[in-house]
C-alpha cells in the first residue's frame, strides 16, 4: 500500500511524534510505500523528518495559522497528486495544519487518529485551570471559564466549526485508548475505534541492586503531578534514606518544583536530569525500581507507563485517563488517586523498600507490554484498518486525478 501520514511537527522529540516515526518505520519495514507530512514548527528545536513540509510556526501567528493554513493545504494537495496514496492517516492536525486541509481528503480513504481531545477541546485537554476535568461543551463557556483568552477564543471557536464542518470526511476515527474512546463518543464523535500505543520492544533490564531508585519521565507542568511525587517521596524517605529520585524533563514549574524539593528537605536525593533524548533517558531509567506516572489530568494514554513497562519497571500511575487499560493494578504496579499524597506514598514505599516485590511487578509488566503494547501490535493493527476503509473505495484514485 501507498500511505500518507499527517502529523503537526516531525521532530522526533514528542510522544505523538516518534509514535508516528515509528509507525512510518514499521510500514516501510513490511513493504509499504509511506511518507509523512508535516508543518516546519518546532516544539523543541530538533531535525524535521518529514517527507512534505509546509508552513508551521510555535510563535504568536500560530492562533491564526492554526485555523487557516493555506500551506499546508497546498502541500497537501501535492502530495495527494503526486503520491497517489491509497490511504491518509491523520493524527495531530489542528495546533499547525489546521482543518482548511479536510475538503481534499472527502474522495479519499483516511482515519483520523487523534492523540488529545483537540477535536472536543479547544485545548486538547478536556481540563479547567482549576485542575478539574471539563464536563462541559465546547462554546462561550471556553472564554468564561479561563480556559481561553478573549484573543483566542474567536480563532479557536472558529477551527471548531471548521472542524464541526468538515470531519466526516474520515471514514474512521481511532483513539488511543477506551477512556478516551467513551470521551469522544459522549460528546458525539463515533464510531471510534481503538489502537494503543506502541512501545519499542527492547531487551529486559538488569537484575535490581540497590540504591532504591524512583523515577519520573515527562514535562514538568502542573498537570503532570510532579508536586505530588515530591512530597510522597519526601514521606518516603525518613523510612528509606537510601533511596534515590530522578527526574527527567523540562517545563514552567522546573524552578518552582526544584525549591519545593529543598523545602522538603530531599534535595540531596533527587537528581534532575533534564530533557534527554529517548535512549540516554532509558540508560539513566536502568536500574528503577519504581516509575511513577503521577498526572492530575485523564492524559488518553501515557506512552511513559508503556516504556517503563517494556524496560521490566514496576509502574505508580494515577488511575485516571488510559492508565487503568495500561497498568494492573496489583500485578504490574500499582494504581492510585490523583494528586493524594499519601495514597502515593504507601505504594512508593512499599517498592523502595521490597526490591523482590520490584522485581516481580517489573518483569509481570514486561511480560504485558510484549504481549499488549509492542510498535508490531500497533502497526499490524493500522494494516488491518487501512485494508477495511480501502475496501469501500475501489476507484478512490479518480478523485486524486481531479486534484491536478
């Protein structure tokens, strides 16, 4: 098959972008013919490695660009005349393509495989300022509720109706996990399907020794509960000084999170390490006994928990959004209440002070993630549905030539 993926960035520095990296690696792997396309933006500033670029901007034209990009429109229409796909797979499109690019996919086989909640949410995340999730509808209540300035609110209300407009033109609509799937559906996006995350199989870590060692990979912002973990390490530590925490990843509450830690008093325990890039983070996760997945918000995945898994880490993760689908509780890790301290605590403990426990929970994991969340899950998953919605369009290539 000849498939087009679309994506908003094609750095490989995002969960969602070396998801779709590797899922263009894993189709050219078994034969197929696939490129990428993608806007210039860059959230973190890194080679683009997408096959068709157009215009693309993390700076203030992007509450504009991200509504009307006729770039990316025309790139796309190239594209489609060139490559004569027989499939387009569309994940993250409306923070830089933007819905101006839906009209051209009508006559042509295409899913719709979305990350966040952009298609229900303005801004993807389905959760007020005040920390809780958003039950209401997207509208007036967006600007009134602090979620969106007066500036933004009419461009985004804007791609809304775009979008509202435009997107049946996908025959299916995938979703990463059955939280996020009944999200959608309650709020009238259906069918969904549901396609994990991949994770790249990778050989199992070594034996534990000590010291005990927590670790945390993701951005350090509100919603990811670095707070939390903070001060349950800190209830932790009197009773296993040993122990260690790393943390790696950047963001707004870095300074703030860093002073929290010396008001602890568990500076000289926890190590920042930064942003790394996969490999390097994966070489300082090696000998973790725990990886704690701490986020407020109902994240539709958490690619984190999957990787920790795969590595043979036993997993902490809130139980909110896709981590219950991810993790058993019990079994791989443990699963807890969002921003409790104490309830993080006790589980935190338990696994910094048992490392035999650590290491049955981390190889159960592993055990799940080959079986559940591998990359070749994944891909064979997105061939069984590019053959079904091809079925449906036996001449679908007499729409690509009117494109010319």
């Amino acid at each position: 098959m000849k498939i087009l993926l679309l994506h908003d960035y094609s750095t490989a520095t995002g969960g969602a972008e070396l998801q779709m990296l590797s899922l263009r690696q894993g189709l050219r792997d078994r034969g197929h013919q696939v490129r990428l396309l993608a806007s210039r933006a860059q959230m973190v500033k890194s080679p683009l490695l997408s096959d068709y670029t157009c215009f693309g901007t993390t700076s203030k034209l992007q509450v504009l660009s991200q509504v009307v990009n006729p770039s990316a429109y025309l790139t796309l229409q190239r594209a489609l005349y060139n490559f004569q796909p027989d499939v387009v797979h569309v994940r993250m499109f409306m923070w830089q393509l933007s819905p101006l690019i839906l009209p051209l996919l009508r006559d042509v086989p295409c899913l719709y495989q979305t990350a966040v909640y952009k298609a229900i949410c303005p801004l993807g995340t389905k959760v007020l300022p005040n920390g809780r999730s958003c039950k209401f509808v997207a509208g007036v209540v967006c600007w009134r509720s602090g979620c969106l300035t007066a500036q933004s609110w009419l461009p985004l209300m804007l791609q809304r109706q775009l979008w509202q407009r435009w997107r049946h033109v996908f025959d299916r609509v995938v979703a990463l996990s059955h939280g996020m799937k009944a999200k959608l559906e309650a709020e009238g996006i259906s069918p969904v399907e549901v396609v994990h995350n991949g994770v790249p199989e990778r050989p199992m870590r070594p034996a534990l020794q000590g010291p005990p060692t927590a670790v945390f990979a993701g951005r350090l912002v509100p919603e990811k509960g670095v707070e939390v973990l903070l001060r349950a390490f800190a209830q932790v530590l009197p009773q296993v000084p040993q122990a260690r925490l790393l943390i790696a990843g950047q963001g707004s509450e870095a300074n703030f999170l860093q002073t929290l830690a010396a008001e602890l008093g568990v500076s000289n325990s926890v190590n920042w390490l930064g942003h790394l890039p996969f490999a390097e983070m994966e070489r300082h996760f090696e000998a973790a006994w725990v990886q704690v997945v701490p986020s407020q918000w109902e994240e539709p995945f958490g690619n984190v928990s999957t990787e920790a898994m795969m590595r043979g880490t036993a997993v902490i993760a809130s139980a909110v959004g896709g981590q219950p689908e991810i993790v058993q509780d019990g079994v791989t890790g443990f699963l807890v209440p969002p921003g409790d301290v104490d309830a993080l605590a006790n589980p935190l403990l338990r696994l910094l002070w048992d490392r035999p426990l650590a290491e049955q929970m981390g190889q159960s994991g592993r055990q799940r993630a080959l079986k559940h969340f591998s990359e070749t899950q994944r891909t064979h998953r997105f061939i069984d549905i590019y053959q079904q919605i091809r079925a449906d369009y036996p001449t679908c290539s007499r729409s690509l030539d009117a494109l010319a």
